[in-house]
C-alpha cells in the first residue's frame, strides 16, 4: 500500500473526497498525514475526525520558507510518503522538496491550464468571460500551477454565475481526484 501526504490550507473537501475514496476502496493508497500551513483550517479539523495525523507548520515559525519546507520534508520522511498531493495548498513548494519526490507530487488546479494560473481561477475566467471551464490535474514543479499536466476536464457553462460554476467545479474535482491518484499509484505497482 504506497503512502500518501495530503497537503491543504482551509476547506477540505479534496481532501475528504481523497479520504473517502481510500474508505470505500476506491482510491488503493493510505492516507498517513496532513501537512497543513493554516492554524484553523477545516482540513484539520476533517484528519481528526478520521484520526489522521496532522502537522501543521506555520511560516512566521521559520527563519526562512526554505527552513520551513525542509522541516516538512522530514516530516513527511517521517510518515514515509511515496505521494505529496496537493488538495487547495495556497503555497509553493521549494525546490529542495519538490526534487526529494520527483514525478510523485500532484496537484489539482479550478482551471485549463495554461490559462488562468495562480489565486481565484474561477473569478479570473470570469472576467474573461470564458463559457468553457475545468480542472486540470498535474505534477509539481518549481513554478505556479505549470507542471506536467496529467489530466484535464472541461465543461461548457451558459450561466455565468460563480456560485453554480464552483458548484460543478468542485463536483468534478470530488470525482476526478481520487481516480487520477489512484491510476498514478496502481500504474507504479505494476
Ligand atoms: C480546489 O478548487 C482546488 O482546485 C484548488 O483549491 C481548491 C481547494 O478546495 N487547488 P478544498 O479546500 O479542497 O475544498
């Protein structure tokens, strides 16, 4: 069974449809900790209630983002990661962590990417108003929101409403998620 990290900064709900989807057999990889960088967010809140271990690491604790990074390397040593999955991290990563896990650290992001990279996907296709939206699913590298892309949905809106877009937005992404990660770690197995 590979080990996986998930990574949040508020809500959760990728991460609980990653949990989910590890309960009911669907996602073949075991959840072993949260690496959290939000004191209060509801992700914490959603690993203690299933009794995953959380470590929260917060930036003004580090004299530098690269001190604090390496402070979460270790502790994702420590837990034994195979996969770092990103589930709504509002950070980068720094160089140095992102190569102790080369190809095994995913992210999934509200847009098409290339387009609309980096905060508030949604209100950035919006003021385009594009008609066409999605989520894209990719590996990690050093820059924002530009790894490899492994997955992409799109859907066709016609009513430019943000509310419903995130709706079917997130609804995708609840679906997507666990079935992208599990066919990364079942394709490593074989
Ligand atoms: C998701 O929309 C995801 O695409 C983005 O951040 C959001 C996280 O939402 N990276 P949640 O915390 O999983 O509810």
């Amino acid at each position: 069974m590979k080990n996986i990290v998930i990574f949040a900064s508020g809500f959760g709900s990728n991460f609980q449809a990653l949990l989910d989807a590890t309960k009911d057999g669907r996602l073949h990889g075991k959840i072993v900790g949260l690496i959290c960088d939000k004191p209060g967010a509801y992700a914490m809140e959603r690993a203690r209630i299933h009794s995953i271990p959380v470590a929260l690491f917060e930036r003004h604790s580090f004299v530098s983002k690269h001190d604090m990074d390496v402070a979460i390397l270790n502790q994702c040593q420590d837990w034994k990661a195979d996969w770092l999955v990103l589930a709504g991290y509002m950070r980068l990563l720094s160089p140095m962590l992102i190569r102790a896990f080369p190809r095994h650290i995913v992210n999934i992001h509200p847009s098409l990417l290339p387009k609309y990279r980096g905060l508030d996907a949604v209100g950035q296709a919006l003021d385009q108003k594009e008609s066409i939206y999605g989520l894209t699913i990719h590996f990690v590298d050093e820059g924002m929101d530009t790894g490899e892309i492994i997955v992409q949905v799109p859907f066709e809106v016609d009513v430019m409403d943000r509310d419903h877009i995130e709706k079917r937005l997130h609804a995708l992404e609840h679906q997507t998620y666990p079935a992208v990660i599990n066919k990364l770690i079942m394709e490593e197995s074989v």
